[in-house]
C-alpha cells in the first residue's frame, strides 16, 4: 500500500519561494505518475502539475515558468519548487499518485501567499 506525506508548506509574501516535498512509502505496480493538486476555499480541487515515471511533465498554465516538479525514485520523493508566487496560488497542496491499480492521496499541506 503506498502512502504519501507532504511537507513543505507555510506563509511566504507575494514574490516568495516554497518548496513542496511528498514523501513516498511502499512500492507502486507498474507504470506511474505523481502530481500537485490544490484546493483553494470555494474552489474545486485543480490539477497543478504532474510527472510520470518516465520523466514527462505537465503544468497548470498559470504556473508554467513559476513552479517545477522533480521525482526522485531512488529517494522515493517528490517535489514542487514554486517561485514567483501569487496571493492566488493561495490553497491546500495534495500530493497524488496513480499506479495501474488505484490512486493516491496526501494529506494535504497548507501554502499561503500574502500580497
């Protein structure tokens, strides 16, 4: 069973850096991909960026150029870099796993961006 802690989070002015870390435990079966979402208040959960076991990535377009996300197998981590931050990059951050067999879920980590 794979579990996933994030950590990281916290308050950071407008124009600021934090960097997310996801902690992976267990073994994943097969082909994979790990990702950032986040939840702002009244807000639907959104997709802010993902990458596969293979390397490939993809990001939200209002973080593209600010935020970079990184894996480190050998480590069993993730991680999201996010520079330049917004007031609305404001949100709890998940990090999220998919294997062939089922999804994973963090915990959720609380970023706060103040203008």
């Amino acid at each position: 069973q794979v579990q996933l802690v994030e950590s990281g989070g916290g308050l950071v002015q407008a124009g600021g850096s934090l960097r997310l870390s996801c902690a992976v435990s267990g073994t994943f079966f097969g082909a994979n991909a790990m990702g950032w979402y986040r939840q702002a208040p009244g807000k639907q959960r959104e997709l802010v960026s993902f990458i596969t076991d293979l390397g490939s990535t993809s990001y939200l377009d209002s973080v593209k150029g600010r935020f970079t996300i990184s894996r480190d197998d050998a480590k069993n981590a993730m991680s999201l870099q996010m520079n330049s931050q917004n007031p609305e990059d404001t949100a709890v951050y998940f990090c999220h796993a998919r294997d062939i067999n089922q999804e994973y879920w963090g915990q959720g980590t609380q970023v706060t961006v103040s203008s």
